[in-house]
C-alpha cells in the first residue's frame, strides 16, 4: 500500500456471525425486555425542582411562577420577541408563547422534590425531622388544595 493509503476494512459482520450473536443474546435481550418494557405511555415531566427542606414553603411552587413569569415578561414580553429569542419560525411563535404563558400560570412545577440532602445540609436530627414534619404537613395541605405539583 502506498503512503497516505489506508486499508479497507469490512464495517460490518457476515450474516452469519450477526445471526449467531443475536442468537445468544436473545435470552438476554428477553430478559431484560421483561424487566424494562419501556415507557409506558403515561405523562412524564418535563422538569425537577429540588428545593431545600427549610425553604419549601406552602407558596413555593405559585412563588415559582410568578417569578417565572416575570422574567417572561422582561425578556419575552410578547410571541414575537419570544420567537426571537428561541430562534422560533413565525407561525409558531403565537402558538408556543401562548402555551408557555398558559403552562406558567397553570403549573409552573411539574415535578418538586423537598431536598433534604445535598440543598439542605448536616443539620442536627431534630430540625430535620421538625423540618421534615413541616414540609410533610405543607405537601399534604398542598393536595387538599389542589395546589401540589402533579409530581410530588
């Protein structure tokens, strides 16, 4: 072969081979099928909020969108700036920032998690189980309301 000539290598396996492998590996494959039919159809979030168990509190979640609406507002006060921003295409543009506007002010969370780890730090067992008993009591007025996050 002369220089700067490369060997041609076969890029994929002989019929053969393919059959034999995908052979052995069905068991495999039917297991793990059975352990993970995939998604099931149903809704899935679309975002997580972690807050900090001594911060959730029982506005957190309207306090959430309003503030995201606000930066909406100032950044993308109407569809065409927010079409701009987004790189939308004009027939768009309505159509998704009337939907994002509605998604804010109907559920600006999806899906909240009261973070009692990494966002809320070592703190003595007593405040975290008062303040896990705080939050309790807050999640649970929260779906009494009907102002909990579909996901909680």
């Amino acid at each position: 072969m002369g220089q700067g000539q490369q060997e041609q290598v076969a890029t994929s396996l002989a019929g053969a081979v393919s059959e034999e492998i995908s052979a052995s590996l069905a068991p495999v494959d039917a297991e793990l099928e059975r352990r993970y039919p995939g998604d099931p159809g149903t809704r899935q979030p679309v975002h997580t909020v972690y807050v900090p168990g001594d911060v959730f509190a029982s506005d957190t979640i309207r306090s959430w969108g309003e503030k995201a609406l606000a930066a909406l507002d100032e950044h993308a006060p109407d569809a065409a700036s927010f079409a701009a921003v987004l790189g939308l295409r004009d027939e768009l543009a309505e159509p998704v920032y009337a939907r994002v506007r509605a998604k804010l002010e109907r559920e600006p969370i999806e899906d909240l998690r009261v973070d009692f780890e990494d966002g809320y730090g070592p703190r003595p067992d007593a405040e975290e189980d008062e303040t896990a008993a705080r939050a309790a009591r807050l999640i649970a007025e929260a779906y009494k309301n009907g102002t909990a996050a579909p996901y909680m």
